[in-house]
C-alpha cells in the first residue's frame, strides 16, 4: 500500500530524474539507435509517467505558435477570446458558459474555491487524480476519501452514503474515465446522481481524458451544466491535444457558476502561446483522430503482450493502461526506471498494479520487449 | 471623477477596441506610412495603454522559444526550476524564497489568500494597480481604499492610520513605483513602516516596474525578505523583459511564507514559452539597459511636448508617465483613440491626468504630434 504521490511532489527533487536520464540504459550508444523513444530534450528515459500525448506538438499549433510569438509583448486577451470562441463553437455552448483555466489543474481550484463553504466537505474516489484534496484543505474543508471497489471501480454508492452522512454541502469530485484506473464510471448511476446536483451537493466533473474514450456508452456531463448551476466540468488541451507544457485547460458550467468561479480567479490566466496553440489543434480535424488511431495501436500491442504474460488489465479508455505486474509495483517502477523507462508513481490502494502511459507505437514496442524480458528474469 | 476600470473590464467586451482598429485614422493608407507605430497584429491603434515594453520580444528570448516550443507537449517542470534557479542567482536568494507566478497578477492573489484571516482588513492607496482589491473580496476581507495625497504621494500616515484603527489584521498593498502615478514611495517612511511587519500587519510589496526606476534612493524590499516572514515582493516579466503575453511573474518571500503562498497557489501553475522566454531574457545583460535607454529617450521627448504645451508631469521612475491633460480625462482619451491612440482609462481621484504607456521613441514622437495638433485645436 503505497501513499499516493503527485507529480508535483516528485518532481520537487529535479535531481533524481537527472540522475536517471544518466543511469538509464538508453544512454549507452549502442541503444540509443535500436530503441527510438519520445524525449524532452533529445535525450534522456523513454516517458511513460504523465499521460502525455508523445506524438508531440500539432503541426498546426506550432505554425500558430511560430505566428503568434514575435507579439507576445503584449497582453494575450485577443488570443483568449479567440479560443474561447472556438471553444463555444466547439461544444455549441454559449461564452457565458467557459471559463479559462491555466491548466485544467486551474479550473478544479477555481471550482473547489467557489463551492467552498464553512460546513462543506470535499468527497472524492481514492485513489483519483488528487489535487482537489490539496485546494479543499487549503480552504480548511474536511476531505473524504472513497476506496475505489476491489474491481477498480469508483465506488458511487459508498461516496453517496458519505454525502448522506454529512449535515453541511458536500463538494464531490468525479474523474471519468478516472486516473489512474482508465475505467469510465457507470453512466446510468452516474447521471441519476448528478440530476440530484443542488446548493447542498455540487459536483466537478474532470474529463481530461474524455477525447480518449472508445466506449460509446460514455456521455459527458457538458449537457447537464446548461441547467444546473452546481456542476462544473473540467477539460484540458495537456493530453490528447498535445500542449501539456502550455497549461491550457478550460471549465464548462452553468452562468451563475462561471460567474462564482470568475469570481475566484487570478485575473490575465492565460498565456498567448497556449492560446493560439490550443486554439489552432482544436480546429484540426485530422489531430484528435491521428492521436485516438496511434494510440490504439500502442494500446493493442500492450494487450497482446500483456495476455502473452498472464497478466490482467483494466477495460482502457484513456491514453494509459491500469495493469498487474505481479509483485511490488515500487520495485518494478524502479527496476523499469533502470532499464531507461520511468512507467509510473505510487497510487493508493493498488499496489501490484501499474499505470502506463501509452506513448507512440514505436515507444511501446520498447516497453513491450523490456516487460518480455523482466518476465525472463523473473521480475513480472 | 471616474470609477477606476481595470484592463480586464475594460476588455470585457473585444468589440470596442476592433471597431477602434476599424475606425482609426492610422487605418487610413495615407496615413500608416506617415506614422509607424508598434501593433499586436500587424494593424491597428497605437497602443500606449496598458504599459508593455514595445521594443518587442528580447531576441533572445525568441531564440530560447524557437529551440524549445516543439517540447511543449511534455509538461515544463524542468524548464520552471531552470528559470527558478536562474532568478536565485540574479537575486542572490536561496531556492526557498522565491515561487512562481502566472504573472505577478498571481503572486498577488497568492499573497492575499496566504496572508487572509477571518478578521484581516486589506490597506491599500486609490488609485493603485487594483486587483488586490478583488482578491480581498473574494476571501470576504473589508477593503480600505485610502486616496493618494493632493500631490499624488502614497498616504503612507493615512494608511498607518488605518491599520491602527483596525482591531484585527491589516494587510496592506503598495506599489513601488505606484501605478498609474509612477511615483517612488518616500524610502525612508516605507522602511520603517515595512519594519513594523508582524502576524499582525503584512505588506505586499508590488514591484513590478522596479527595472526601469532610475531615482538612487530606491531600494527593493527584497533584502527584507530573508528574516521576516510577513513581507511578501512581487515581480513580473510583463513589463520590462516584454513578456507580458507569456505570463510570468514571481514572488521572493521569506521560506514560511513562499510555503503558506504555495499551500494556496494552483499546481503547474508555469508555462513551458513564460520559462525558457523569461530565462533568456533574464540571462541578457544587454536587455535591461537598451529598454531603459529607449525608454529614457522616450521620455525626454514626451517631457519637452508638455513642457513646450504647459503642462505638468510627475516624476517619472516607471515605462509611463501621468501628465496633466487641462480637461476632462474620458474626453482626452476619447479623442486620442479616435485620433488612432489608446492613451489609458480611468483612475479614480484623478481627473485632468492621464497615464501615458512610454512606447519606443518612434511612437512617442507621434503622439507627440498628435498633442500639439491637439492644442491647436484647443483640446488640451
């Protein structure tokens, strides 16, 4: 059982990933041809930890960026309106229902901060994407953490008896598909409890995978924000558009929460080269599924090998599997990390499984000869 | 007297400063070649309004944007703790004191979440850069707006006395140089009072034009930083570095309060382009003192217009200046946007000066010609 680290509370020593991307083996230069991976800076471990889109920028958005940068001197708010009107467009909802967010990250805060009330309490699944706890503490809210079910599934039923037994608002966080797991919540379950939104029970709904999601069965709750003024739905343009660097995310809600959220915000958010890089992929028709078509086939390589091995993996509906390792997921994390590719954190309540990011085909088929041969050796 | 609007009011609605790129005289071909004027994109008003370095983006920075954009779609972590370590250097502080900001709009609204209490009363001069004001409100904080001298001055004694009639804590905001003033804060007044800082009294320090302060008594609240924890400074990228667009800023604070500033701040709050732009910019010796040549010359042009005119200007220690106007301000302004430049908006306490943006002496030397026809036509 491991506590649930953040990339942020990784990544606070720089070193340690320096000291990979030197120890790793892809740094031996009889490796590095055989074995073509994604990098950031042309060297270093191959990346499968953070959910990013490894087929790197849009062709269109680096034009947009090579256009827009000689300007930026000057404040970004023609470019953030722009994309904001694209982004109404994009979902046929009205401006009045987005709000910018630096990241997806920020619209989560903006949502915890406006719902935040003296007798409120955050709940949320465990383990999830956990950033929401750090924004309810920071705002002195009591923080229940739901365990998902032994299936991975996150446990609605439970999170409901919680919301039952609390006198004051309750501030529930859903991630559908969730992370680290990949599975979509139930979506019957799912909308009869959202109908029930109100002053007493809000929601925030991050969807930062939902670009990813091959089940037809998944619908967003985009839909039900138009009504309802107790929801917020969180999007980013970090994964499968590609701009995690940039920090473009955005929220969908009703008016009167925008407003509650505006309200709440650090004024000039946005940055221009997000502005013009998010808005130029988001109009690419050919991005989103280029991006669904690779990662499928970096997905089924992974099944396959996977089955090969005898080890289970979660129904995938994001650009990252949830998959057994059989024995200590640190020591196979480390030992990965070894061999040159660094493929998770520590998540709570899962330990003998991994969450592996999908990079692209030829990324994968690395990986996939790496997880071969710990299986020669034992180790998986 | 006017209500104080800020930038993002004011571009509420996009559509009025079109229609100006519309209906400018600078749109009139005749006329674009006779007036060369810096723009956003490619056309439109002269923009002396919202006090950007238009000098353009530092070169270098270009460069450094150029070599890394096509890594953004990995997130920046590496490339923020570069440029943190990189400020650590240029300040001479250790990595604990300083955190980033998506522009110092954010260190600012982290510094009041930080500094908030259930008792906490926000001090801060009118007119000043007023967002503060919003972020007080928004933690439910009673805001003393307390107005400048008749000589524009900083009421230091009237604030001090208004933190004394507090029973609770004070906050208190200052600009150094205020804006829209541009005037210094008396030094010797400000550090003793600045000394006084206790759990009881923190300052925001706001230092965001301190590159471009040419008077020799100014001395950065930086040095106060190291021992006191209640003392927090704030800088930006956005007005000399000329990197208004990417948004970034940064705070120096004694180490308890960059964590209480950090327990508040959104995570992956930096940007891959803001980093490596402001890294470079930072890292130029050259940047620094060609912005301020260009803007002293600037200066000294603009000074003999309203000299020769009759008309009086504060001491200027900032990329702007405020100057009389003998009339009515919104009326000014009006007609110099209709003439093709955007000259300010309205500050509370202070009809009959404007706040000019000091643009590149080639700007400056039209509106300068743009004044005198003004006279002529016994506008000002």
């Amino acid at each position: 059982m491991h506590a649930t680290l953040s990339r942020r509370q990784l990544l606070g020593t720089g070193a340690a990933l320096g000291a990979l991307a030197l120890t790793g083996c892809h740094t031996s230069p009889g490796k590095v041809k055989a074995m073509p991976f994604s990098q950031t800076a042309g060297q270093g471990p191959l990346l499968l930890n953070f959910n990013e889109n490894s087929l790197g920028l849009p062709p269109k958005a680096q034009q947009a960026l090579a256009d827009a940068l000689p300007h930026a001197f000057r404040y970004p708010d023609q470019a953030k309106g722009d994309l904001m009107a694209s982004l109404a467009h994009h979902h046929n909802v009205s401006g009045e229902q987005l709000i910018y967010g630096n990241g997806s990250s920020e619209i989560l805060k903006m949502a915890v901060d406006a719902m935040a009330a003296a007798d409120a309490q955050l709940v949320m699944p465990d383990p999830s994407y956990g950033v929401v706890e750090d924004y309810a503490l920071a705002r002195g809210m009591k923080v229940i953490k739901v365990p998902l079910t032994p299936a991975f599934e996150t446990d609605i039923a439970a999170m409901k008896a919680a919301v039952a037994a609390h006198p004051g608002k309750s501030v529930v966080y859903l991630c559908n598909p969730n992370n680290p797991t990949g599975l979509m919540l139930p979506q019957g379950e799912l909308n009869l409890w959202l109908g029930e939104a109100s002053g007493n029970l809000s929601f925030i709904l991050d969807e930062a995978y939902a670009e990813y999601v091959n089940d037809p069965d998944f619908v967003s709750a985009i839909g039900l924000t138009r009504h309802n003024p107790h929801l917020v739905v969180a999007r980013t343009f970090s994964k499968i558009y590609a701009l995690a660097g940039l920090r473009v995310g955005y929220g969908i809600a009703h008016p009167a929460m925008i407003n509650a959220m505006s309200a709440q915000a650090s004024i000039d958010n946005a940055n221009l080269a997000g502005c013009v890089a998010a808005k130029a992929a988001l109009e690419d028709p050919q991005w989103v599924s280029l991006s669904r078509a690779s990662n499928q086939q970096s997905l089924a390589m992974v099944l396959a090998t996977l089955e090969e091995l005898g080890l289970k993996a979660l129904p995938c509906n994001a650009n990252f599997l949830f998959h057994q390792v059989s024995g200590d997921t640190a020591l196979y994390q480390q030992r990965m990390a070894q061999a040159g590719i660094l493929v998770g954190r520590a998540f709570s309540h899962s330990n003998g499984w991994n969450r592996l990011s999908l990079g692209r085909p030829d990324e994968m088929k690395t990986f996939c000869q790496t997880l071969i041969a710990f299986r020669q050796k034992g180790w998986v």
